[in-house]
C-alpha cells in the first residue's frame, strides 16, 4: 500500500539554515532508497523555523528500512538543531 510520511521540524533559534542544509542533504540520501517515490522539503512562510519533509513511498516498510540509510553520527548532530522533538506520520488516500 503507497502511503505517504510527513514530518515536521523546528529549528532552534539561529539553526534555521543550518537545519534546512541538513533536511536537504537528508532528502538526497532518502530520495534514492528502494521504495521511494519522492521527497521534497517545504519551509514554512508563516515562520521560516518550521520546516515540513513530504515522502511519498512504496510501504511503511519501506520507509522504516530508510531510516537505517542516515548515518547515527549525522542524526546526533541534528538533535542539536531542534527546538522541539520533530513529529512524523503515515498517511494514505
């Protein structure tokens, strides 16, 4: 079943360019695992701290496989960034 993931993040104050540059070297890595059918990051007008990942993908399968394909060391010097624990979920049509 093809669901989509979408997840949302806050920068702490000042990291907003430095968490949006993670966020895009994240999307380069996710958009070439198997079961992806796209990726894109969108940054809130209202407050350019909010940023959203919509993934579009084969199966949650696929997407919890991915999760593995970001390096633990990148992931620790992202929790940095955040202003608050980023929030995820599954959808589907």
């Amino acid at each position: 079943m093809a669901i989509t993931r979408i997840n949302q993040f806050e920068a702490k104050p000042g990291s907003e360019a430095a968490l949006h540059a993670f966020l895009g070297a994240v999307i380069a890595v996710v958009e070439k695992c198997a079961g992806c059918t796209s990726c894109r990051l969108l940054r809130s007008i209202e407050n350019p701290a909010c940023l959203a990942i919509i993934e579009d993908w084969d199966s949650i399968d696929s997407h919890k496989q991915a999760a593995h394909a970001i390096p633990r060391e990148k992931l620790a010097e992202a929790a940095t960034l955040f202003a608050k624990p980023p929030a995820g979920m599954y959808y589907s049509t």
